[in-house]
C-alpha cells in the first residue's frame, strides 16, 4: 500500500513496528518488530488498507516514547487513549471516490492538523462532542475487555471528522465497525456499523515510527 506521493514508508526513514492482518479479538499482529524499536523516535505512522481503499495517517508521537503503546490496546495492558495528536498529514489513495456510506467531503489531504485518538478495549458511551451520537469525544471507556475502539479524527475543523476507525474488535463478535471519513448515517465514528462481512475485504494495518 503507498498512498503518499507513490512512496513507500522505509524510503521516507520510517521504521516498520507492527501489521496487522487477522482482526479478529484484539491486536494479533502478523509481524512485530518492537523488540528492536528505534531508542526514540518522534513521529508515528498509521497506513490502514480496507479492500481498495487506503489511508496514510501521520502523527507526532504521543505515547512518550512507549513502543508497547503505539498499537491496538489488548486488554492485558490496562491501558487506553483518549488524547490530542497534533501535527497530522493524512492522505487517501481514492480522493474522488469515498469509503461506502462515508460523508464524501472528509477523504481529502490533511495536512498540519490537530486530531484526536480514540484506542480503548473498552465498551462507551456518548458524551462530550455530541451526546446523542458516538464520534470523536465519547466517554465511560477504560483498559478492560469490552466493543473496543481504534480511531484517529481530525479535530481541525468546527465539525470533528473522523480519519479512520476501528471499532468492536474486543466484543468477540465476527463482524466489526470499519470506517473512514464520517460515516454519513448514524454514528460519525462507525459504531454499530458492523459492516465487514458485508462491504470490506483484504484489510491490512501497518503501525511504523521515525
């Protein structure tokens, strides 16, 4: 997957952490480097892959140089990010063609954005940014087993727009929220859309540091 600029990450500096291919409970990453992470770094890269469509999403890094927290939070770890990215270069490989039933507006570049990261294992609730719909500010999450989020929103605009999501990977169920752009019914941030059985084949993430 190269959706920035025809580039590929490693010719860019970037160091290759984690991929991840199964998506079934929680992270199973098909290939873990993190045992031989850089000492620092200050730039993470997240490259998501669903079926044809592909997202590159950069930030700077915010987990204080913690490789055990740049991925998918299992519940062992206790742990869980509801925190401000800043810095953030999103770009998409289909700009004129959205993600099936996304808000079209949203799969744009990005460039030099504030944003936000939802990753909990947790179950939530709605709170904060609009109490009557899960998006980009929910609440009640915490590091135990439960839906599970994995998000990434731009903060930017007056109306949060979410990068892409992640979601009930912790729930045990087979068919799990995928998403990127604004979902255009319901939820913003993809929950409850349990769309992957029936839309969504061929998915890869890629989590890399430089």
């Amino acid at each position: 997957m190269s959706v920035h600029a025809g580039q590929r990450p490693e010719s860019l500096g970037w160091k290759l952490m984690l991929v991840e291919t199964a998506f079934g409970d929680g992270p199973n990453y098909a290939t873990d480097n993190t045992s031989s992470a850089p000492s620092s770094w200050s730039r993470i890269l997240y490259q998501l892959q669903i079926g044809e469509y592909a997202v590159w999403c950069e930030i700077d890094d915010f987990t204080s140089n913690t490789i055990g927290r740049i991925g998918i939070p299992p519940t062992s770890s206790g742990w869980s990010y509801e925190t401000d990215v800043t810095n953030m270069n999103v770009y998409y490989n289909k700009k004129a063609e959205s993600f099936p039933s996304t808000t079209t507006a949203n799969i744009e570049t990005k460039l030099n954005r504030n944003g936000k990261i939802n990753f909990w294992p947790s179950n939530y609730s709605t709170a904060g940014g609009n109490d009557s719909v899960y998006d980009h500010d929910d609440s009640g999450f915490s590091g135990s087993q439960g839906y599970g989020s994995f998000q990434i929103h731009d903060t930017t605009p007056s109306t949060a727009e979410c990068v892409f999501a992640w979601n009930d990977w912790g729930g045990g169920v087979a068919d799990t929220d995928w998403g990127m752009g604004n979902r255009s019914t319901s939820h913003p941030d993809w929950t409850f859309a349990n769309n992957e059985s029936s839309t969504i084949y061929g998915k890869r993430l890629r989590i890399w540091v430089k």
